[in-house]
C-alpha cells in the first residue's frame, strides 16, 4: 500500500494498460466471429415472385357507388308507370323548385319564369337549361353569352345557338320604325295652249306648277320631265263636264304624269291642286349597340351593317305601323314598330 501511495502515478498507469489489453482482446475476438454473426444479411436472397393477389373487389364497388350514386325513382307516378319509371335525382340531393304561379313551387322544366319583351311570349324554363343559362337570374333574357349583339330572347325567337357566335337571328330583326314621314308634294295643273279641234296633244304646251317646290311654272310638252321630279308628261285628254252652277260645260281635261322611279302615275285636272306625297320611314337599327337610326324614301336603298356595300335592303312599302323591305336575296319582309319603345 505504501508503495502504492509513493507510486499512483505509476499505478494508475498500470492500470490503463491493462484496460487497453482486455480491450484489445476482445475486439480481436469479435472480429473472428463477424463472418458467422453477418451469414444470414451477406447471403444470397432467393427469388420468390409468387405474389399473392389483393383483392380489389371492395375498390371496385366503393368506385362504382360514387359514379352512380343511388337514385329516386318514381314508379308511382301517374305519368310514369311502374313499367317504365322515371329517374329524379340524387338519394340526398332533391329536384329543383322555382316558384312558380300562384307563388308555389314547381319544377323549373314545367314552366316558364322569363317573358320575351318584344313579343310578350313565356320563354320555356327548359330552353334556359338546355342551353346551360342561369335561369333564376332576372336579367338572363337580355344576356349575351356569345358577344353576338343578340341577347338571349332573341336568339330563342329566332331558334338558333345563344353560346354560339355564329348562330344568330337575321340582322333583319333588329330593325324597327321608328317614324313614318309623309312629305307634300302638290301639282296644279294651270293651263293648256293648242286647238283640241286642230293639233295633236304632242304639239301643247301644258303649264306646269309645283307648288311645294318654290319653283316657277314651267311649260313642258309631252314626254319632257317635271323639273326636280321624276314626273313625265305621259299623256293628256280633252275632257269637259256640265258645271251645276253655272249651267254650264266646264273644262276638265286631265293631264296624265308618270314616275318611272316609284312607278306612281298622277292624274292632273286642270285648275285643281293634286297632291303626290312622297313616302319616308326613320328606322332605328338596334345591332349591336348603341342604336342608330336612319331616313328612307320609299323605294330606297339601304345597307345593315355588317353588310357590305353591295348588300342592299330596298324599302319597297311604307305605312304608319310597318314597312316592307326587300333583302339582297329578293326575299320580302315586314318591318314594324318596337312595341317595348312606346312602355
């Protein structure tokens, strides 16, 4: 012990190294055995590709549900006998109900909520679905989905495609009157010069005054033209009749004009005003928007955009509540007034 105490350091020393040898043996011994100990990890696995298969028939089933969920059906129905019944909706989810007349629901494919503002006509609900339009929005029948410059009821009126640009009513539809102008255009018939009894009417001279015009009497012979008119002196007879009056035979010969333009013929009497208004129609085109509107005389032309040029409307008849267009094509179609124009 005394040496122990004199000598710790060299003690403490000696102990290490023994530490140091029994550590060293027993890592060598470890090392002989890491082949047998690792034999199973570094052997050669063997194949086995005898999978057994998983069955999927609760995938199947779960995957089918969700595709085709339950269904009502309706086999009590009096418009669907049991032999044929009829599918509704979803097992959770119901059919749906708009509020319908008399303020009670009803299926929206059974009625008709909207109302066509031109023509006054009930817009079937149907037609709103099966163009995949929101039928519950009150400002549907004025929508324009496809950016056509035709809004929904038009495109129902018409019967083409609301979603389909190239599917629309005629630009036709969107014209109305908006006025009908009656313009004066008096003749008096003042005189005559020649021998009924010796000359032929070809070598009269007839005078000639258009009222309306502001423009002097004119003496023109048959076959010559009304200046700024589009009348001809086409004929002229002596005519007379017994005046009651006076008891006397009184002068009425008739002279006769033509209007190759308009294809009106206009009688004069002599010293009688006889008034041969033309006929004008202000429309109002309502594609797209904002609107404008236009004068036609009566068997003008006209063009409607997006036509060309060469595309002309003729205005063949005129009246106070329609007109009587003819198309490029020769077709004839009756133009009336906007009845939403006088609300």
């Amino acid at each position: 012990m005394d040496w122990i105490k004199k000598h710790y350091d060299q003690f403490a020393l000696a102990l290490l190294a023994l530490a140091l040898l029994a550590l060293s043996v027993m890592l060598i011994l470890r090392a002989q055995g890491f082949g047998s100990t690792f034999a199973n990890a570094t052997a050669t696995a063997i194949p086995h590709d005898n999978v057994p298969q998983v069955p999927l028939d609760a995938v199947d089933k779960a995957k089918d549900a969700l595709v085709h969920p339950p269904q009502w059906a309706e086999a009590d129905s009096q418009d669907n006998p049991p032999t044929a019944p009829k599918k509704r909706g979803s097992l959770f989810v119901s059919d749906p109900y708009v509020i319908g007349e008399g303020n009670l629901p009803m299926k929206p494919a059974a009625g008709a909520i909207h109302t066509d503002s031109l023509t006054g006509k009930k817009i079937p609900n149907m037609w709103f679905m099966s163009n995949h339009l929101p039928l519950l929005d009150q400002a549907t029948p004025q929508q324009d989905p496809d950016k056509d410059g035709f809004n929904n009821e038009d495109e129902w009126r018409a019967g083409t495609d609301p979603n389909n640009k190239d599917s629309h009513p005629p630009y036709y539809s969107k014209l109305f009157i908006r006025q009908f102008i009656k313009v004066p255009f008096r003749l008096l018939f003042n005189a005559y010069n020649g021998d009924p009894k010796k000359d032929k009417p070809e070598a009269f001279e007839f005078q000639i005054n258009t009222i309306d015009l502001r423009q002097p009497s004119e003496f023109l012979k048959i076959g010559e033209k009304v200046s700024r008119t589009n009348f001809q002196l086409k004929k002229f007879e002596i005519k007379s009749q017994l005046n009651p009056k006076t008891e006397e035979q009184e002068d009425v010969s008739e002279l006769t004009l033509y209007n190759a333009e308009t294809d009106v013929t206009v009688v004069l009497v002599l010293n009688r005003v006889t008034d041969s208004p033309d006929y004008f129609i202000k429309f109002v085109y309502k594609w797209p928007n904002p609107p404008i509107e236009f004068t036609v005389k009566k068997l003008g032309e006209f063009v409607l955009k997006p036509a060309d040029a060469t595309q002309k409307n003729k205005l063949v008849d005129s009246g106070e509540e329609k007109a009587l267009i003819q198309l490029p094509d020769g077709t004839k179609v009756e133009i009336l007034r906007d009845p939403r124009d006088r609300k």
